[in-house]
C-alpha cells in the first residue's frame, strides 16, 4: 500500500492506510475524501478509526495510519 496518485496532476497524495485485523483486507482513504467523511482533511486519525468497518468482513477491529508521498520515497512507513 502507498500513496495514491492524482490522475490528473500525476501526482502523489497523502492518503490513510487501513488495515483489518481480523481478516487482513487492505485499502486507503485519500485526505481529500475525509470530508465527505464529515472529517477535515488531516484531522487526527484518533478521531474516526472507531467508525472505519472493513468492507470485506464488516469487522471493526482495523489499525490505520498516514502514509506521505515523503515517507513511501524514503522508504518509511
């Protein structure tokens, strides 16, 4: 999983890396989608992972995090 590529731009985006930890389904969310989230972009993680649900399992046992287009180039995450 990295950060997302802007179709238009070309360029990368932050995005939200979520991971289910009862069945191991994987995905993103691009900052720019969390407000039709009802969240601003960039707000703290912290503030909605206990409303995030796995889309495979319905589980909502998942850990997220950030991942910049900076920190995949360097190799951090």
């Amino acid at each position: 999983m990295g950060a997302l590529v802007n179709r238009k731009s070309g360029q990368a985006t932050a995005c939200i890396c979520v991971q289910c930890l009862r069945c191991g389904h994987a995905g993103t969310i691009r900052e720019a989608d969390l407000p039709s989230f009802g969240e601003e972009p960039g707000a703290p993680i912290a503030r909605f992972v206990k409303r995030l649900v796995c889309q495979e399992c319905g589980s909502h046992s998942v850990k997220a995090f950030r991942m910049n287009p900076q920190d995949e180039a360097a190799g951090v995450f």
